[in-house]
C-alpha cells in the first residue's frame, strides 16, 4: 500500500475518532465537526509523522523520475541520440 493512501486512511481515522468522542458533547453539529478537523489535524502532525515523512520520500522520488524523464526525451528530441550517463562513460 503507497504511503498516501496510508496517510489519507490514517487522517480519516483520525477524524471519525475524534468526531466519534465529541459525539457525546452536547453543542451544534456544525461546530463538532469543526472541532473534529482541527484536533484531527493537530493530532495527525504528531501521530503519522512517519507516514507523512514516508509520503514526502515517495512524492520527491516521483518527481526526480519524471525530471530525469523530461531531460532524457528532451535530449531525444533535440537530436541527442546519447544519453548524458552513456556519453560521459565513452569520454575518457
């Protein structure tokens, strides 16, 4: 399972418990709803540091490959038939 869906799963859970303890609050429904997010998301900071950390990791790899794709087509398309690793390895 990726670590978004992780972290989504987990603040959801977050909120339903927190929503599920202000429940036997007596006050309005818009109001324990509010309360629900904002403690969900005080509490999700501390509790699912890791999966947030994870998270960010998987989303900074995602964007270093698609960086390095974009520059390998561009060179493709700029007539650079070699690859920049494979050009620097024929170089003595």
């Amino acid at each position: 399972m990726s670590a978004a869906v992780k972290y989504t799963l987990g603040r959801i859970g977050l909120f339903v418990a927190v929503l599920a303890g202000l429940w036997l609050v007596d006050m309005n429904v818009f109001l324990k709803l509010m309360l629900a997010l904002v403690f969900s998301a005080a509490l999700s900071f501390f509790l699912l540091r890791g999966w947030r950390d994870e998270m960010a990791e998987e989303m900074a790899s995602a964007a270093e490959h698609r960086r390095t794709e974009k520059e390998r087509l561009r060179a493709a398309l700029a007539g650079d038939d070699d690859r920049p690793d494979e050009a620097e390895r024929r170089q003595p």
